[in-house]
C-alpha cells in the first residue's frame, strides 16, 4: 500500500464524521489567487506591476507556440511580448496595460529589462526556465537553410 493510500484509509478510519479538511469547489473560485509582484525597471523610469497568467490565458500561449513549421519564427518572436501584455497590470484594476496592437512596440524596448520582467513573469506563472529553453531548442532545431 503506497503512503498516500494508507494515509487515506488512516483519516478514512479515524474520522468519525468522514473527511473534513478539503476544500470545496466553491473555496477554490472564491480563493484569491492572483498575487502582484512589483518589479524595478529603472530602465522604463520607474516600477511596473506583474500578476501570473491565468489558465486559460496558458492555453493561449501553448496553442501560439504549438509546432507549425510555416510560422514558427513569429510565435517565438512574441512569446516575450505575448507574456508582458497579459502580465502586466495596473494594481488597482488588474487589467493589463497593453494589448496586442503593443508588442510591436514592445519588441521594439532595452532586451534587458525586457528580459528581466519577462523572467519574473515567467516565475510567477509557473513557467520554468528549462521549458522555454526547450521551444529555444526546438525552434533551432527546426530551422532550415534556403
């Protein structure tokens, strides 16, 4: 019997009413879950607020970025940018400051601090560094010489 199993049938057996240390689903939704990370950019002249992208927002991203040889290049291209309009906030409203008209725009900011808001996005979204290495991979592996 594995540890979670006998831990189960232990609170199963030990408890009189049954289980009463979960979370229902309503705990959950109703959960505030979305934590604002201040970030310094002395580059931009000041501070900008970042909240984690939520779920559907991360099919979003994995859908843009899904193997298609034909437009690869821009889906890398804007995966920075695509981050940064669905991450940064204002911290009264939550609502993001850009839109996608601005990546343009934004791809055109410092690749440092670009680079440094973006890894905070990435942080607090759940993103792991080794993930995007891998589409930095795939995407040279990928390429062709015309």
């Amino acid at each position: 019997m594995s540890d979670v199993e006998q831990s189960l049938t232990v609170n199963l057996n030990g408890a009189e009413d049954g289980i009463s240390d979960f979370l229902s689903a309503d705990d959950i939704l109703s959960a505030n879950d979305i934590k604002l990370v201040r970030v310094d950019v002395p580059e931009w002249g000041g501070a900008i607020y970042i909240r984690p992208i939520t779920i559907s927002q991360m099919e979003k991203i994995e859908q843009m970025l899904a193997p298609d040889q034909n437009k690869k290049r821009r889906k890398i291209t804007y995966l920075r940018e695509t981050m940064l309009v669905m991450s940064i906030v204002n911290p009264n409203t939550l609502a993001p400051i850009f839109t996608r008209k601005d990546m343009p725009k934004l791809a055109m900011k410092s690749a440092a601090a670009t680079e440094r808001v973006f890894d905070q996005c990435l942080k607090l979204s759940g993103f792991k560094q080794e993930d995007v290495d891998e589409l930095v991979d795939d995407f040279i592996e990928g390429q062709t010489v015309d």
